[in-house]
C-alpha cells in the first residue's frame, strides 16, 4: 500500500510530552503547549506520539495543546499496543478488544475523531508479533476503511521486525528508530530496499542516535539510551574531524543525510523547548558541500551504498 495524504519530512516526536521533567522529559502541560503551538508556527504540522508515553500523558499534553487548532493545519501518528488503566498502570496488548480500546482511548486523550497513523508499537517478540498480526492487523484495517485511522504502519527500535510484518501484511509505513543513521546504516541492505519494493513510506526517529550525533562526542555522551562505548566515540570522532574541515555542523550532517534515501519519508525529533525546534529546523536546512559527503564515504564513515544530499 502507500500512504494517501502528505506529510511533512520533519516531525515532533512527542516522547518527551509524557515524561515530567528530567533529560528527556518535559515539566509541565504548559512546556508541552509552547513547543507545539511554536512547532505550527515555524510549519512543523507532524506530531507522532503513543499511548505508552507517559502512560498517556503524552496524547493528553498534546490534545492539549492542539485544542482549538484547526484540523487540517496538523498530522497525528499515534500507536497501539500499550493500554492505560484507570489506575495509571500500563498492559501490553495487541489483541482484537485491546487494539479498539487503544484506539478509543487515544481520540479521547488527543480530542480527536481520527488520526491521520496508527502504528502497532514494539511488537518484538514472537508471540507479540503473531498476535499483532492476526489481531491487531485486521482491526487497523477495519478502522482505516471507517476512516478513523488513514495509515497502518508499525514502530519500534529494530528493522528486522518491521520487515517480517513487511512482507506478512499491507503496511503504508514505518517508524523505525536510531537504526539509519549517520552513526549506522545497516538497514540499507535489506529493509530499505524492501520497504520501497513494498511502497511503505519510512518515518526515522532516533536519528541522533539518542543524543551522541547532538552533542558531539563529549564525555559522557549517550548512544541509545546508554553512554557510549569507545568504538562509538571513536567513529563519532572521525565524522566530526571530516565536519571541521568543511565547516559543517555535526547536527546538520545527522538530520540531512538519512532523508536522502528514497525510502525515508520523514524525520520525528523529539525537542522539549522553541529554541531546540529552531536549532534544529536551522540545521535541517543549512548547506553542505557536496566533497563533505565524498570524504566520509572515502574514508569509510558511510557505507558505500548509501545515498547522500545533492
């Protein structure tokens, strides 16, 4: 299948609107409100975001914040998987009442009548990917064809998984995070290649590696949820030598070079603040001479394969 509606190629993960302060999180309802209303000010209309996040206090801070804005100036991915119980506790599911239920209780947190995507999230496991798409498959597409949903697709931190459901169902997308990155390019080999054939539209979160591609390799810096090991500082360290001589920002490199793969339909970049959004849209648009992207490839930085920003 193939997405029906554009979107925008760079989107707010909404991961930090569940969260209550801390690295990764946001303080308050109202930190949530200024970097939404800012995100549609500067054209960011893509918000993606998950009933698992902050056991719905995402979606809530997010409806929230969207209250009253015309509905076709906004996109909304959200996922189902994770259902929230009265007493803030959290269960996984992908059954076929657990699936209806989710997406009931996502529209009622967002404020919404329907989501433009509904990902099935981190259905890993055997028995969760089996479930999901015995299950949880038919009742998306049920609600796609009822017009409460636009879009299936799936999301989670591996490609593997997501090319299984692949090639098992008619997915319209994918959000896959931190694995096709200026850090990593393994999925160019066989899920890219698969998700074109199939004609799904790929959405990368993760791009900056959960914090190392930011920030540079400082002391202490994150990769995937963890501080970095040595190999990863030290690769880090040889992009950013390639970055000094051509004056370009390691951060512009990190969102520019993966939205050159045919496959990629659009980038969700989790930012807590309206400087962050700026900074980030500033980088996303800043030039890079084409010989930038010719030494990283020579010096072995990027994989050969891999297409790069004209």
């Amino acid at each position: 299948m193939a997405l029906t509606f554009s979107l925008p190629n760079f989107g707010l993960g909404c991961a930090p609107l569940g969260g209550n302060g801390g690295v990764f999180g946001m303080e308050s309802e109202a930190a949530g409100d200024l970097v939404v209303q800012h995100c549609l000010a500067q054209g960011v209309t893509f918000f993606d975001t998950a009933g698992g996040y902050g056991a719905g206090l995402s979606e809530r801070r997010l409806g929230h914040a969207l209250a009253g804005v015309p509905r076709q100036r906004f996109q909304i991915g959200t996922k189902i998987g994770v259902l929230v119980n009265p007493d803030g506790s959290t269960e996984r599911s992908y059954r076929r009442d657990a699936v209806k239920r989710s997406i009931d209780d996502s529209l009622s947190r967002l404020g919404l009548d329907f989501v433009e995507i509904a990902h099935i999230h981190d259905a890993d496991s055997d028995e969760n990917f089996r479930t999901a798409l015995d299950e949880a498959y038919p009742v998306l597409a049920d609600l796609k064809a009822q017009g409460v949903i636009r879009a299936i697709g799936a999301g989670m931190n591996q490609w593997q998984r997501e090319a299984d459901f692949a090639r098992n169902a008619d997915f319209d997308c994918f959000l896959l995070a931190g694995r096709y990155t200026l850090l990593e390019q393994e999925p160019i080999h066989e899920y890219l290649p698969l998700c074109l054939e199939k004609n799904i539209r790929v959405f990368l979160g993760g791009v900056f590696n959960t914090g190392i591609l930011a920030t540079g390799s400082i002391p202490g810096a994150w990769y995937q949820y963890r501080p970095a090991p040595p190999e990863i500082l030290e690769k880090t360290r040889r992009i950013e030598a390639v970055c000094a001589r051509h004056g370009v920002a390691l951060k512009a490199a990190a969102l520019q070079f993966p939205l050159a793969h045919p496959a990629i339909h659009s980038l969700v970049v989790g930012m807590i603040a309206p400087p962050e959004v700026d900074q980030n849209l500033a980088a996303l648009h800043a030039p890079i001479p084409a010989a930038f992207w010719a030494d990283l490839r020579n010096a072995g930085l990027i994989d050969p394969s891999a297409p790069t920003p004209l």
